[in-house]
C-alpha cells in the first residue's frame, strides 16, 4: 500500500488539547502516518532548550554559540512535549512520523561570527557539526523512538542550498554527509527518511539515493515542478529507496482539487517506477499561519491533506 503522511507543523496557537485535537482530525480524515504536530517552530522545537541549559545565547531572536564550548559537551534531551502529547492520543494509528530537524539545518541558525552570512554560522565549524549537533540530532531520534514513533524523518532544508549541481560549500564533501547521517540513522530500528524543500540538485537526490541507511526521500513537486526532472529511477532501484512525495502545496491558502494533486502523483509515480510512499503535501504548514483566521485554517489544511488521502485511494484503484 501507498501511506499518506504529513511534514509536521501546523499553523495554529498553542493551547491545551491542541495536540490531541489535531490527531483526532487526522484519525478522522483517514491519514495513515501522523507526524507529532509541531506548534512551535522547528528550529526552536530543538535550539530552545540549548538555550535554557547555557550552551547556546538568544539574542534579537538570533542564536549564537562559542563553538569552543559545544566541543567536547554532552547534548542535553529535547524537550518534545507534542511528540509526548501525540503519543498518548495515537490510538488508531499503525504509524507515527517523529521529525527531526536535521543537523545542517540547526548548525546554519546558530551564529558564532558578528555577521549573519551562513559562513558566520556553525556550518563552518565541522568539528561542532560532526560532534556536538550530530549527537544531539541522533539524541532527538532516539527519544521519539522511545516514545513509540516508527517512522523517523530528517528535516534538513538547508541541504538544498549546501548541494549545489557541481560543488557543496563550507568545505564538506559528499562523504562527509553520507557518513554523517549514516552514524545519525544506523542502529535506530525504525524507517528513516529525510525532508528537504524546495527544489533539489541533481547531486543532491543521486547522495540522497546513496546514504545505505535511508529509505525514504521526501521532496517537493507541486511548488517545486522541477523537481520532477532529477527523479533518477536508477539511482532510487540501486539504492532501495524511496519517493515521499509533496503533492499539495504548504503555501498557499487554498485547497488544490482531488483531480490536480491526483495527475502529480501519477506523475511522480511514473517517474519513480512505482517506488512512492509517504505521501504528504510539499512542507509544513507553518507557512500558513496568520494568512487567514485559525478557524478558517483549519478547514484549508484539513481539506488539503484529505485529498491527498483521496487522490492516493483513487492512484491504488486503478493500479
């Protein structure tokens, strides 16, 4: 069967009995591989509580670090209070997703520099991103697959801008990341796979195919079309991966027709020979918030990842 699933973030307020109302809605809509609804951002989900033990400082709401300090330390436990509200409501679901922000993505919002240029971030300091922020990454992961999550996604955005089509900046090679993530993933004893938005390199998918320990590469395609062009069925068959295709969009604030989301999907099916799984819309939904009333939200995201679910049904029929 082809699953549906979704990012993680959700444009509403914190408030009690958010988290569990959101699962109910997804149980009730049919959607098969819940995330833990992320109702603060992603990146502060995991560089708040760096912040409250004294390794990182927030200024201006900017986060800056003395990469001296983070060598050697020993990375806190997030503080994943919606992944531990989702747990204790998942009844119902065979499947939950635990996002984690991904460890280039964290080291590219933490400042060590006066200037706020990326080379002023921690991914110019390899040894910090390679010790401290990967096994603080790997700690998340193995506290959601505590909890009962079976499905863990890597949310590294920051990788599409890193992996260009000829070279890859601040100095890492493609080992560098294969290796990286390899020691992040292996051991974990869950599905594993890895998000990265907007539009994607064609060396970037062909290292993506390449990491053993990933199985599922979920990209952008309905506001990122082409993305299509670098699906590389050789490279998924040669690396037993698989496509978790976005199909709606995350930024707009409108529902896409079953008919439109459905024609990408058959396109994206084809072009990954079938191996698609994992179906959600194209990111988050935090983009969303404040573009129209929450109530009015509701309906809109709701009604997007509902036709995901449909159009998927309707793929599987006519198979």
């Amino acid at each position: 069967m082809i699953r549906t699933s979704h990012v993680g973030s959700f444009p509403f307020t914190h408030r009690p009995g958010i988290v569990c109302r959101i699962m109910d809605e997804l149980r009730r809509i049919g959607l098969d591989a819940p995330p833990y609804p992320q109702i603060r951002d992603f990146v502060e989900i995991y560089l708040e509580p760096l912040v409250e033990t004294g390794l990182l400082e927030k200024r201006n709401g900017f986060y800056y670090a003395d990469p001296d300090n983070l060598t050697g330390a020993e990375p806190p436990d997030p503080v994943l209070w919606e992944a531990e509200e989702a747990a204790g409501c998942r009844a119902g679901f065979k499947w939950l997703r635990g996002p984690v922000t991904g460890v280039f993505t964290l080291a590219s919002k933490i400042y060590w520099g006066e200037g706020l240029g990326l080379e002023n971030t921690l991914l110019a300091k390899k040894e910090v991103v390679k010790g401290f922020l990967a096994r603080y990454v790997r700690r998340a992961a193995e506290k959601l697959v505590s909890l009962g999550y079976n499905i863990i996604f890597f949310d590294d955005p920051i990788l599409g801008v890193m992996v260009g089509r000829r070279r890859i900046l601040y100095g890492y090679s493609e080992e560098d990341i294969r290796e990286l993530y390899t020691r992040i993933m292996e051991g974990l004893g869950v599905e594993k796979g890895i998000h990265v938005c907007g539009r994607v390199s064609n060396k970037l998918f062909r290292l993506l195919t390449s990491i053993e320990e990933l199985r599922y590469i979920n990209l952008e395609f309905h506001d990122s079309r082409r993305n299509l062009q670098v699906i590389d069925l050789e490279a998924l068959e040669q690396g037993g991966k698989f496509l978790a295709p976005g199909i709606a969009s995350s930024r707009r604030p409108t529902v896409e027709p079953v008919e439109e989301i459905r024609g990408l999907l058959e396109e994206v099916y084809m072009g990954a020979g079938g191996r698609v799984d994992l179906v959600s819309a194209d990111c988050g939904f935090a983009g969303l918030r404040g573009a129209l009333p929450e109530e009015d939200l509701w309906g809109i995201v709701l009604g997007k990842l509902k036709n995901i679910v449909d159009a998927v049904k309707g793929l599987e029929e006519n198979r």
